[in-house]
C-alpha cells in the first residue's frame, strides 16, 4: 500500500526540516524507506498532463459520450414491429432504416447468441432476431405486452469505439468521461 505524506507531516512528525525543494514523500510499504518527491517532478508530471490535454484538444478527438440503447415493440399498421433506438443527448439514431450502418457495431458491442435460420443469413435478418433476443435479455419494462430492452454505452457519435458502459455507472461517471 502506497502511503503519501505531506511536506509539513514529515517535518511534524519526523522533527526534521526539509530543504525546500521536497513537495512532499511517498512510502509503498511501512518497513521501506521514504521517497521524496520535488518540486521539480510535480511541475514536470503538470506540464506532461498539460501537454496531453492541449493535444488532445488540437488534435479535435471526439469525445464519447453516454447513450441509451432501446428495443421495443410498436403495435400499430404504420412501422410496426421492432425497432432499435439509439438516444443521445444530441441526437438521435433509428437503427432500422437510415442508420443500419450502424447494426454491425451495435450487435459486436451486446453479443447475443441468436440461433442462424440459414446457411445465407443477412445482416437485416439477424438484425431482426438480436432485436428480440436484445429486448428479452435488457428488459427494463412491458409495451404491448412485449419486453422493452435498454442498455447504456459510450459512443463518440461516429462509426467506431462502441463500448458498453458498465453495469453500476454513477452520474459523476457519466459527466466525467
């Protein structure tokens, strides 16, 4: 277990003073000696943070935000059937018609195992089984009498980096990533 100890503890309770380049010592086990941390490594670690952030913000990575995945049924003659909804803060995407580029991604990122009908199986086909199947393993809740499935994931609003979020994820998580 790493212990860090503030400058002014070393002094307290070591009764000795401490040359004013030293921030602060770290001990990784009680029976090892102390290491002590200058001033001149924090302030390199914050211009190597510093550095990556600004990177990061040149380079224009998107970032990956939080988005709510759902499965229903609609029992009505216009579009009914089931449909796949990915909702974001900013957008929306419906999975079954202009965005089926889409369905690939989305089917790696939630493995289900959907039984192949056919030797030649289409993607829409196996799409329309893994809605069921999706439906019936994240159900939250009933419409029409059938499982509506909702699962969280992280996307950054392009085609790739899918990735679903973990089971307990708190709102500061969420804000954060």
């Amino acid at each position: 277990m790493t212990t860090t100890f503030t400058r002014k503890g070393i002094e307290w309770w070591g009764g000795q003073s401490l040359p004013p380049e030293v921030a602060y010592g770290v001990r990784d086990a009680p029976c090892m000696d102390m290491q002590m941390v200058s001033w001149g490594e924090v302030m390199d670690a914050r211009r190597r943070r510093q550095r990556e952030i600004l990177r990061r913000k040149r380079r224009g990575q998107p970032r990956r935000r939080a988005y709510r995945l759902e499965v229903s049924y609609f029992d009505q003659w216009a579009y009914g059937g089931w449909h796949a909804l990915l909702d974001g803060l900013e957008d929306d995407r419906w999975l079954d018609k202009p965005d089926k580029h889409l369905r690939g991604p989305i089917m790696a990122a939630f493995p289900i195992l959907v039984p192949t009908l056919f030797e030649m199986d289409d993607e829409g086909s196996r799409f329309e089984r893994w809605k069921i199947a999706f439906a019936e393993q994240y159900k939250r809740r009933e419409q029409c009498g059938r499982p509506v499935g909702v699962a969280y994931l992280w996307w950054d609003g392009h085609d790739g980096n899918l990735g679903p979020v973990k089971e307990r994820t708190t709102n500061h998580e969420l804000r954060t990533k």
